[in-house]
C-alpha cells in the first residue's frame, strides 16, 4: 500500500510543477494561438480555425520522454 502512497504522492507533485509552468507561460505568451512555427491559423471575418500541429507534437514528446523518465526511475 505505500508504494501506491508514494506514486499519488509522485503524480500530485509532477501535475503542480505542470501546472506551474503553464499558468506562467500562459502569463508570459498571453492566450494567443499558433506560436510555434508549424501551427496553423486561418483568420476570415469572425472566423477563426487553429491546428496547432507543431505545439501537438511538441507536447507528445515532452511527454514521451516524461514518462519514460519516470518508467525509467521506477526499474
């Protein structure tokens, strides 16, 4: 049971630390879409459609080696 304890404990740190880094980022960018380049923003009128492909894809591998980090330390 306190292995359990222990990854809770691991999962709720790791989610405040990400959470910290974007709620500062989200400060220091502002809310605007398709800042990277790759992501696509289409403007016409009112009409607004945004694929951020390359902010997705960054996210993935962020979070692929995240998490093969974290299966790594716990072998």
């Amino acid at each position: 049971m306190t292995s359990i304890g222990k990854t809770l404990v691991g999962v709720g740190i790791v989610l405040a630390l990400v959470g910290l880094v974007l709620w500062g980022a989200g400060k220091l960018v502002g809310r605007e879409t398709g800042l990277l380049p790759g992501d696509i923003v289409y403007r016409r009128g009112n009409f607004t459609f945004c694929f951020p492909i390359a902010t997705s894809i960054l996210l993935s591998v962020l979070l692929t080696l995240l998490l093969w980090a974290v299966s790594a330390l716990r072998r």
